[in-house]
C-alpha cells in the first residue's frame, strides 16, 4: 500500500491540477461570451452577401464567369481553421479529420489556420501551402482578405481546381461540429433555394457591367465566409475548451475524493497498527 | 415605410452601421456619385473609395467614409456592403494626416521594394478621410 506521505503528495498534485483546469474554464467562458457577440455581429454580412449574389445568379445569365465554371480537378485546396493552443477536447482532431477526409482522393494542397492544424497535417506528410498562425483566437477581418486573396491567387493561377474550406459550426455551447465547405467554383444550385424579394430580376442593372460586379462580389463573399467561418470556429474553440476543462476539474474532484478516501484508510491502519503495538509491548512488561 | 423614403442598410463585418428610412443617399460608385432615392431601379453597382451622404429631410446630413464595397438597390431598399466604413466623427483627422504624408512619401522615393498599388489606396484612403473632415 502506498505510503501517507505518498497519497498526500498525490491530492496536492490533483489539487493543483484542478485549480489549473478551472481557471481556463472561466478564462474560456468569459472569453466566449465575448467570441459569441462578434459571431452574431459577423452575421448580418455574410447574410446580405449571400443574397446579394444569390439575387444576381438568379436575375442574370452569368453562369458563364470564371468563378462559375468547374474545372477538371487536379490538385484540391482545402483551407483548414482550427485553433492554435490544445487543452480543448476533440475540436482540433475533428475539424482535420473532416478536411482529410474531403480529399481521400487526388491531390490536395492544405492552407491551414491555426498551428494546431498545421501540425496534424504535417505529422501526416501532408502539403501544406500556406499555414498562419496566431489569428484563430481573435480573427480580423483584414486576416481573412489577406488570406483570401492568396487562396484565390492560387485558383486563378491553375495551382487548385478547387477550393474547400473546413471549419467548426457553432450548434450550442456544449456541442458543435466540424463542417466542410465548397468556396470555389461557386456552385449556381446552391443559391437558388434563397428567396429573394425582387419581383422582376431582369430589370436590374449592373454598374459598370454584370462581369466586373461578379468579379468584384465573389471574392468579397470568399472573404466573408472565411471571416465569418473563423469567428465561428473561434467561439467554438472557446466553448470546446470550457466544455473540455469543466470536465477535467470534475475528474480532478472525483480523483481527490477517491485519494482521500484511500488516504483516511491508511491512515486509520496505521494508527490501529500503532495501537495493536502499544498493547502488545505492555502486554510483554506485565 | 414613410411616403417616398428609402430603406438604407449600411453592414459592415463587423457592425451594422446605419439601418433606417432615408430622402436620398449619394454614393461614390466606381462610375460616379450615384443619389439613390426611393423608387429606384434595381440595381448592383461596386463603390469606390469615397464619401456617403445620407440625406432626410429636417435632418443634418450623415457623412461617411466608404472604402469600396457594393450596394444592392432593390425594391425592399438599399443595402451597401462594405469592408471598411466610418462616420465623420469616428474619422482621426491627425492620423489620416500622417497617413497622408506617409504614402506620399513612399510614392516619391519609389523604392524597389515598393507596393504601389497598397501606397495609391492607402493614399486615397488618407485623401478620402481629409476631405470629408475638412
């Protein structure tokens, strides 16, 4: 049986282990309450974007433009979002996973932000185009253009075919998902299913010219995407680390709790030892 | 909605900048100032750098500074998206100044390393700021 002293030295361990796990869970739940503001505030954007472009695929004839047509698909791009510190349960696993299982096939190029993810896919000799580290907490939007027009530097050069992007989707503070996305080429489909108030689409004009609005709108709404997948998957990083060491401190209780226990037996034992010893030599005097 | 008043939305990524019914809002497009009131034709149009007006009537006129973007014209109103928005007031007259002076700076020397196309916005960022302040 492990020694008193042992025990003790083991509880202080957990103890101070718990102490650890529950301050990044408050660190985590303050700093998520504030993640989840700017993911509402985010929301608005992207949503008049995605009509925007959604109105004028519907009104227009421009199927025809670059962003449009598909391509044969040589090499696939799939930019990846995680975080850039562990401590936070599955949500940067996930989120590889997903992106990893999008190319079982072919040629795939990875952009990744966050060092996390960098360092799943480098581990798995993956290549990796680009990484950028030190945003995923607190993603600007002047990270997401920047990151954005290299992306799609690369699609117009023939580097890509084909653009994914995998991030986490905010379903609820205690749960969420990792998702993959298509950027580019925009698939037409997808928008039609957005209801646009318009009556008569036809009639719209465009300034300067149909062509040079989607040419400017498409970047714009990759951006937007991108921006507003990294403040999601910001707030979900946070909720994923409070989940994850709100868990670890009740463990931590739990195990203390259990050490006490063994740490009460032994020491009862040992006193009952003591005590049968004291017994039997005055016993021997008498 | 108010008899011959337009819905005007300005969203930025990060805020939501101005939601209400307006006479008449002026916009630098890529083509020209465009004033945009109600019953207009539908249309999309991209902005450059410039200054909005948002005029009502009885009202101060609201100034804003626009960095690029589009604006959407539809039936149910106008609805401008854009990366970087301002208010007059929000504007730091000091700093667009030193901007200014900045850029200027970079496009005379010309350097070899020079991004002339990140100089030209960055200027006409500062010039945009400057004017609408002064």
């Amino acid at each position: 049986m492990a020694s008193m002293r042992d025990i003790k030295r083991r509880i202080k361990s957990v103890n101070s282990t718990q102490q650890i796990t529950k301050a990044m869970n408050l660190v985590a739940s303050s700093k998520l309450s504030r993640a989840k503001a700017r993911f509402k505030d985010t929301k608005p954007f992207f949503r008049h974007t995605r009509r925007a472009i959604a109105q004028i695929m519907q009104g227009s004839s421009g199927a025809s433009h670059r962003y449009l047509q598909k391509r044969d698909v040589k090499n696939t791009c799939v930019m990846v979002i995680t975080g850039d510190r562990g401590l936070c349960g599955g949500y940067n696993v996930n989120v590889c996973k997903a992106a990893l299982n999008t190319v079982q096939d072919g040629n795939a190029t990875f952009v990744t932000i966050g060092s996390k993810g960098r360092d799943y896919l480098k581990h798995r000799n993956m290549s990796i185009a680009a990484g950028f580290r030190g945003i995923s907490e607190k993603p600007q939007y002047d990270d997401a253009r920047h990151i954005g027009e290299k992306v799609l530097k690369m699609y117009d050069a023939g580097e890509v075919d084909e653009i994914y992007l995998a991030y986490t989707e905010f379903v609820s503070t205690i749960s969420n998902e990792p998702k993959v996305i298509k950027l580019l080429p925009l698939d037409a489909s997808e928008f039609e299913h957005i209801k646009t108030e318009e009556k008569d689409l036809t009639l719209t004009i465009y300034e300067p010219s149909e062509e040079e609005v989607l040419d400017y709108i498409i970047p714009k709404y990759l951006n937007t995407v991108l921006y507003g997948a990294m403040v999601e998957s910001a707030a979900c990083e946070l909720s994923s680390r409070m989940t994850a060491m709100d868990s670890a401190t009740e463990n931590a209780s739990e195990m203390i709790d259990s050490l006490n226990l063994l740490y009460n037996r032994v020491r009862q034992s040992a006193i009952t030892q003591e005590i049968t010893e004291i017994v039997g030599g005055s016993n021997a005097l008498e | 909605m108010a008899e011959n008043k337009i819905a005007l939305k300005v969203i930025t990524p990060v805020r939501e900048m101005f939601s209400g019914d307006v006479d008449m809002v002026i916009m630098r497009t890529k083509s020209g100032d465009v004033g945009i009131m109600h019953g207009h034709q539908p249309m999309v149009t991209v902005l450059d750098y410039g200054v909005m007006r948002i005029q009502n009537e009885g009202e101060d006129e609201k100034t804003a500074a626009v960095f690029g973007g589009f604006a959407q014209i539809g039936d149910n109103g106008v609805t401008v998206l854009t990366d970087i928005a301002e208010w007059a007031d929000e504007i730091d007259l000091a700093r667009a100044e030193e901007a200014r002076k900045r850029a200027e700076e970079r496009l005379n020397k010309r350097s070899a390393d020079l991004d002339v196309l990140r100089a030209e916005l960055a200027l006409k960022r500062a010039l945009v700021r400057i004017g609408l302040k002064s």
